[in-house]
C-alpha cells in the first residue's frame, strides 16, 4: 500500500509539475505577446507615451471652457458613445487631452490613448497596438482575445490592422472588461490615406444594433476642417451632441489666454525687475492683441524674454509694435534672425523630409555632409552637445529637441515651411520662408545625404563603434548609418529625382552589389522587412524593388539582364517591383519585354500572384490589362484571388472578380476556396463579395 501510495504521489507531483510549466509557457507567450504591441518606429525610437509626455501641462484655471461644457458633463455620466473636439491650430487641443487622461478622467474609468504625429506616429496599426498595450497592462486578463491570433500570426500580427480592429472589439465586449475610455488626440495628423478607415470603424463601434460596447467611449480631437468633419458624418448624425467646437468657444478660450499671459507677465517681470506700472500696462497691451492662441504666447514670450526693451510706457509700446501679428510672422521672425540660411533651410528639409525624429547625432552628421567629402573621417563635427546649441542658434524656437530627438515645435512649424504643390503659393518678400519647401524637394536634399554618405563606405572604414569615436568626445560618426540604410530608397522614391541629377551616380555605385556600400547598407535595410535574407540581388533588382524609375531607365538603357532571379526566392526584377507596388516600374520592364508568367523559384509565385498577396491594387491592375494568367498557380495552387482573399486585400478582390476569376478554385494543400480563406482569416467585407460573386 504504501509503495502504492508512493506512487500516486509522484504521478501527482509530475502532473502538478506539467501544469505549472504548461502554466509558465503559457504566460511566456501571453508576455511575447503583449510586449508585441509596443511598437516604436525604429529601433532609436520612442514609445507611445513618450508622445504625450513631451506635451506640455496646463496651466491653472485653463481648459476650463471644455471642463464645464454641458456636452462634456453629460459624456461623462453616459455609459457610452464618442464625443469630438474641435479647436483651431495652437489653441491647447493636445494639452487638454493630456490633462484628461492623467487628471480629468474618471480613475475608476480603465484609460487609453494615443496622439497621432503627422510623418512619424500617424497610422492605425500603431494607434491599435498603442490601444491594445495599455489595455492588456491595466486589464491582463483581456490578453485572451489576442492570443489566438498571435498562435496563427506569430509577429506578423501587429501588421494587419483589421486583426488588431478585431481584437480590441472582442476585448471591449469582454463583460469583465468594466468600462473604457480610449482618448486620440490630433486626428488630422492621421495619415489621410487611413484617416477614412479610422473613423468608420469607430462609427461601426457605436450604430444602432451592435451590441457588447455598452461601457466603451472614444474622447476625439482635431480641427475643425470640412474635409476632417465630413468623416465624422455619420457618427454627427447619429450622435447630435456628441460635438464641442472650441473655435466657437473663441471669447471663453481668450480669457484662458489672458490668465496663461498674466502668469508670463508675472514671470517676466521678475526677470526683468519691471515695476508694478510697466508690468500692468505690458499684461494690458498684450491681452488686447487680436486673434491670440496658446501657441501666439509662447512664441511672443520667448522673443520678449531675449529683447531688451525699454522699461517705460513708451519702449512697451515699441516693442509691442514689433512683435509677431499672427504664429506665421512669429516663425519668419525666428527664422529671419538666422545668418546661415543655406545650413538652415537644410536642417529644415530634412525635419520635413524624415520617416522618424532624428537625433542630435544624426542631424549632427547629416548637416555636414556634402559632395566635397570623401570619406567620414572628412566630416568635420562637432560634440552633439555644442551641436545642439548652434541647431538653436539656426533655427531659435522654430525646431524643439526632446530627449535627444528634434522635432518642429508645433505641427503648424511644419505647415508654415511646407509649400502646397497643387496650389503654388507666390513667396512674399515679407514671409519669404512661408511656403518654402516642397515635399518632393525636402526628400531630394535629404535623400542626396543619405546617398552621399552610404558611399563613404565604399572605402576602407572601420564599423567599430568605438574606433570611429572622437578621442574624449561623444561623437560617432556611424551614428546616421542605420538611418541612412533603412530610408535612402522611399527618400529617392519621393524625391521624383529627374534624368541626370547630380545624385544619380552615387545612387548606382551603392545600388551596385560588388561594392563595398551595398554589402553594408543592404544587410542593414533588409533585417527591417522580415524576410528571408537573399542573396545576388543585382542593381536592377535594386532599383526595381526600390521603385526607382531613373535608375531602372538608365540601366535598361545599358543592357541590364531582365529575366536573371536572385538566389535565394529565385524572383525576377518584375516580380520585385510587382510586390512592393512599383506601377512605373512594371509598366518599363513590360514594355522591355519581361515575362509576365515568370515562377519564382521558391513558391511558383507569378508576378500578378505576389501583388495580389501585397494588396497592390493598381500594379493587379496592369498586370491584369497585359494579359498576365487570372488563373495561374503557384506551388500550393493558390491563385490571385486565393491570395488576395486570404490576405484581405478587398480592392484586389473586387478588381480580380470583375475580371471574372474562379471563386471555386481550391488550393491542393486542405481544398480551401477563396471564400474559405476569408472566413477562416476574419475578412467580413470579402465574404460578403465572394458570397455575392458566387450567386
């Protein structure tokens, strides 16, 4: 008996020992996956608080004409539903909103949020995954409704954004989820092109006959701009009350101001040891300027703090006379003071120009390179420190550095600069920075840097860290490497650059697989797409992938093989530029005569089959008017629509369907039709058409 006994409980013992480690895997992958959500944008970056920490508090007794609105008052007692704030450029939007969510809000009241930054973080998939993070930090439990889909999606999880839709709804309808607020602050800086699917899904969140958001409420802020607001139609419809529009509230928020110029006045005075009759008339002055914002303050203190006016009534009024109108003739008067205009407008571009802040260190070497240098050694730098001082002295308060990354101060910083190309605006003599930069020529200088610099390493430099610092300095002269690597190729893409630029032979020296640059910058780019690595890419590949017309054209023009594959996928230059979207590109080797059917090696993917697997929409579409097999398919017998259904890509489902592809076809592995793809990956919308198309 006893040896029985024994037994039993060593059997228990080992079953209590396999639940605790089934346990602890199962936490393990429960943290993977939560830890997932936190995306940053490059491996320098910051998170999704950091985006709201670099707003600045409220000072006292502001915000106040939003804090007692009766929209508001009644938001807060309602179980459910949106509610939108709208206010013009520089009137506190942003400060608001970080002042709800860490002391407006209600406590017992489970808070997200996420603030949108045009060019940097303005996407929903990393609004979804900002969302999902703090949702699944205070609530872990609610961990559950992601997991199955990390099980089929691994890491690819976090780039499909209706799966992450889907995941915060289930989350959300989650009984024991308790009540939720999500708080998006500066919806206008959305990426447009996603701006449409934001607000829809959000609307769908709250029509009539969904059920299961009982305790969800989304607190919404942008500006009040038609094209923004007709978005929100269905929602203003459906919810009258659900609008606070600050820029009607235009007395309310001036008195704010003038409580926030006070405080200013307090502070300046003290600095300045004006006396009780000065300070009264300057706070006096400054509170009867017309059309005065939050931002107009900062901007007009900032100057009035360096200016040694006189202190009696009449220097007062002199140095009121000059000061700013308006934000734009405070950013030309900032800018006018500069005594190195080109390095300026240089640093400007490239603010304007890049995928993420830059760093101190980054801008530091970026700024100095040019066509003269021919090595990074010829980089004549300075400590990032003493960098930062001559970056204020250019650019004043115009440019921010926070935490060691540089920012515009103010989205209409950005504006001011940034000249409209399908509206040319004249430069006025007055506001000759005003309007200044296009886009296009933004990426040109930058991408002209990037360029430049990746051929530096084409002679014989040392990747050490440590032997490229400066001895008992902080400088590194790597430090631009990452960046230059991962953002040449979208850089040169949006540039538009022309036949013959001066930057065109330094782009086909690194473009060149034998050279000493490409084997660097490549590997550096290529861990950032989650794809196997590859191997005898050849230039035309290069440019082909990369989207670059010029360059392709140039090399078409010199013989380049057309129908040589890479070693590793075994796809051709038109299979590249298939996939990643290229229409231009296709559309050259077409018309050189590449072969539309052509296989690639390792999955039998023709080139209409990997631009439908990528949702490209308008390279399907040419393909699909060049003749290019509807039905062809690859090894697994998954044709284009398989792929596009499966994947979710409804505008290549509807255009493959309009060409009259098979919606019966099965794949040779489990016999699965398109329509069974969609409904096994959650794609609503394309069941729908593949159920209406199979009628």
């Amino acid at each position: 008996l006893q040896e029985t006994a024994e037994e039993h409980r060593d059997i228990a013992k080992e079953q209590l020992q396999a639940l605790k480690d089934l346990a602890k895997e199962r936490l393990s992958k429960e943290q993977e996956c939560h830890q997932l959500f936190r995306v940053t944008t490059s491996s320098k970056d910051t998170t999704y608080e950091w985006y709201k920490d670099r707003v600045e508090e409220r000072v006292a007794n502001t915000c106040m004409w939003f804090l007692k609105h009766g929209h508001f008052q009644r938001w807060l007692k309602e179980d459910s539903g949106p509610l939108l704030v709208t206010a013009d450029p520089g009137c506190g939007k942003s400060v608001l909103a970080k002042y709800l969510i860490d002391h407006g809000l209600p406590r017992s009241t489970t808070i997200c949020y996420f603030f949108f930054k045009d060019q940097d973080q303005n996407t929903i998939r990393q609004a979804l995954c900002a969302l999902l993070h703090q949702l699944f930090s205070l609530k872990p439990f609610l961990i559950e409704h992601a997991m199955p889909q990390f099980s089929k999606d691994g890491q690819g999880l976090i780039n499909s954004t209706e799966s992450l839709w889907k995941i915060l709804r289930n989350a959300i309808k989650d009984p024991q989820a308790g009540p939720v607020i999500m708080v998006l602050d500066a919806l206008d800086e959305c990426a447009e092109s996603e701006f449409a699917d934001l607000t829809r899904n959000i609307e769908n969140q709250f029509r009539s006959g969904q059920s299961g958001y009982g305790r969800l409420k989304y607190l919404l802020t942008c500006r009040p701009y038609d094209q923004i607001m007709s978005k929100f139609r269905g929602l203003l419809d459906a919810f009258p009350n659900i609008r606070i529009p600050g820029e009607e509230e235009s007395e309310t928020i001036t008195q704010e101001v003038n409580r926030v110029i006070a405080r200013r006045v307090n502070q300046l005075s003290t600095e300045k040891c004006l006396s009780p009759e000065i300070k009264s008339h300057l706070e006096k002055r400054l509170q009867e300027t017309t059309h005065r914002t939050y931002l107009w303050v900062y901007l007009v203190f900032d100057y009035l703090g360096k200016e040694d006016f006189k202190r009696t009534p009449k220097g007062v009024e002199s140095a009121i006379a000059a000061l700013p109108r308006s934000i734009n003739e405070a950013y030309q008067q900032i800018l006018n003071k500069t005594k190195e205009d080109p390095m300026v407008r240089k640093a400007l571009s490239i603010i304007l120009a890049a995928s993420r802040p830059l760093t101190l260190s980054e801008m530091n070497v970026a700024v100095n390179v040019d066509y003269t240098l021919q090595s990074i050694h010829d980089l004549d730098l300075e400590d990032d420190e003493d960098f930062k001082m001559r970056l204020r002295s250019w650019c004043g308060l115009f440019v921010s550095v926070y935490q060691g990354n540089i920012y515009f101060l103010h989205q209409t910083a950005r504006e001011f600069l940034l000249a409209d190309l399908a509206s040319p605006t004249t430069v006025s003599s007055e506001l000759h920075w005003h309007h200044s930069i296009t886009i296009q020529e933004a990426h040109a200088v930058l991408v002209e840097l990037c360029v430049l610099y990746l051929n530096f390493f084409n002679s014989n430099v040392s990747l050490s860290t440590d032997a490229n610092r400066e001895a008992g300095h902080s400088i590194n002269r790597h430090t631009f490497l990452d960046y230059s690597a991962q953002n040449w190729g979208a850089h040169f893409r949006e540039a538009d650059i022309i036949d013959y630029a001066s930057i065109i032979p330094f782009a086909l020296r690194i473009c060149d697989p034998d050279s000493k640059s490409y084997s660097i910058w490549f590997r550096i780019y290529w861990k950032t797409t989650r794809m196997m690595s590859t191997k005898y890419f050849t230039d035309l590949m290069v440019a082909s992938y990369f989207g670059h017309r010029v360059v392709v054209k140039l090399l078409l023009d010199k013989d380049a093989k057309i129908e040589v594959k890479d070693s590793e996928h075994g796809r051709t230059p038109l299979s590249w530029a298939a996939g990643e979207g290229h229409e231009a590109i296709v559309k050259l080797l077409l018309e050189i005569g590449a072969n539309i059917e052509v296989k690639d090696s390792e999955d039998g993917w023709t080139p209409l089959q990997v631009a439908a697997k990528n949702g490209r929409d308008a390279v399907v579409k040419l393909l699909l008017e060049k003749g290019a097999n509807i039905e062809a398919k690859d090894s697994r017998s998954w044709t284009p629509l398989s792929w596009a259904a499966g994947e979710g890509h409804e505008a290549v489902v509807r255009l493959l369907l309009e060409k009259g592809a098979n919606v019966e076809v099965k794949n040779s592995e489990y016999g699965e039709t398109p329509l069974s793809l969609a409904t096994e990956y959650g794609h609503e919308a394309i069941v729908t058409l593949l159920l209406e198309a199979g009628q």
